[in-house]
C-alpha cells in the first residue's frame, strides 16, 4: 500500500532540508575514508578512482596523488603526503572550512554556498593551472 498524507510529505521536506546535501556529502566522505584507510593507493590491485584527465592526456592533473596524500594523511606520514601533492595539501584546510560552514548552516536551517568574487575564481583557476604545469615538468 502506498503511503500519502504526512509520511510523504515529512520525507519530502528531509530531503529539500538545507542540512541533507552537506551531511550527504560528510557521510559519503567517511564512508570513502573508511575504505580508503585499509586500502593502500600505494599498492595495486585495490578498487579505487583512477584519473580521467591522466586517463586521456597521461599528464598528472592539480588533484593527481590526492587519494594517496589521504591515506598518508590518515596515516600520520606528513612527509609522503606533501610529496603525493603539495598543493592539495595547502587547500585542504580550506576545503573542509567550507564544508563545515555549509554543514553548520544547513543544520540552522539555511541554504548556504561560497560565492567567491570573479578575482578570487581566476586566482583559484590560475593556481590550479600552474600547478599543473609545474608539476608536470618537474616529476
């Protein structure tokens, strides 16, 4: 039997809720950091994301070693993840700050996102593409 009236309707609300899409992407994020602390990228054989761009190009893209500098990360081995990706590592802070700003927000009850300014996006854009190339002429 189908259900209608308020059951629906309150599981409909949960999903439009502001704090569903941010604590979405917070369970997803554990649950791949779960699996990803017992698999070591550094081996192969494992089940785990391989790189499109380094797919199609062979170049190694701004994220390439991100997967790699996690599981060193989680590990406590700060050395081998600055080498899996320096940049990545720097921006990560910043990353997980603005997920939990957006997780905060969501659980007050409000719709939030970063709206950086057409400067900030060109600075990121920038950065990301010089990394690139840096790091593909010197590895």
């Amino acid at each position: 039997m189908a259900e209608t009236g308020p059951a629906r309707a309150s599981r409909a609300d949960v999903l439009r809720h502001p704090a569903t899409a941010p604590l979405a992407v917070l369970v997803a994020g554990v649950v791949g950091a779960g699996y990803l602390y017992g698999t070591d990228p550094h081996e192969p054989g494992h089940v785990l994301p391989a790189c499109p761009f380094r797919f199609v190009t062979g170049l190694l893209c701004p994220a390439c070693g991100g997967t790699r500098m996690t599981y060193d990360l989680m590990h406590g081995q700060f050395g081998a993840a600055w080498l899996d990706n320096r940049a990545l590592l720097l921006a990560s802070p910043f990353a997980l700050a603005l997920l939990a700003r957006w997780i905060v927000e969501g659980l007050r009850g409000r719709r939030w996102r970063p709206e950086p300014s057409p400067r900030v996006q060109a600075l990121i854009l920038a950065s990301a593409i010089t990394w690139t190339v840096v790091r593909n002429i010197f590895s």
